[in-house]
C-alpha cells in the first residue's frame, strides 16, 4: 500500500470500517480492470445498473462525497510552475533587482 492509500484506510476505519471491509470494497472497485475492453464508465454504469433502488441514494451520496474530497485535495495541492511561468517570474525578478 502507498501511503496515500494507507492514510485513506486509516480515515474510512476512523468511522468504524473494518480493514476487510476495506479491502473487499477495493478488490471490487478494481475488478472492472480485469475485464477486457471495460472502462469505468462502463463499471459505473453496471454497478448503477444492479443497485436496488432504496440504496441508490446512498450510493449517490457517496459519490458525491468522493467528489468532494477528491476537489478538496486538488485545491490543497498546486501544482509546480511551468518553464513558461519559472521564466516569466525570473524575468520579473531581473526587473525588480535593476531598480
């Protein structure tokens, strides 16, 4: 495991999951990739496809709230400088020292 994923295990068992709780929904998750000429659109649309219609609000919610954390970690991190914006910020710096 990296330690994202171990950081990600030891938050979803801070809410009382259980390891194999954990690992079982993973090994599921990642099932879609054995089989051949299956996306994740394709997964998605299966697994909504068999969800039984009082659980697909739950099911909803948690994908929105993957989402929403996946957004929320996106915004934390920001991304390094590209040669265009590292070049633009050495030009500016020139021009700040020769006042």
């Amino acid at each position: 495991m990296s330690g994202d994923d171990e950081d990600l295990s030891a938050f979803l068992q801070s809410f009382g999951f259980a390891e194999e709780e954990l690992n079982g929904a993973l090994d599921d998750l990642n099932s879609f990739r054995t089989i051949p000429g299956t996306t994740i659109e394709r997964y998605m649309n299966r697994v909504i496809n068999t969800i039984e219609e009082e659980d697909r609000d739950a099911f909803l919610k948690g994908i929105m709230m993957g989402v929403t954390i996946r957004k929320a970690v996106d915004a934390l991190t920001e991304p390094g400088l590209t040669e265009e914006e590292m070049r633009i910020a050495r030009e500016i710096e020139k021009l700040r020292s020769s006042e």
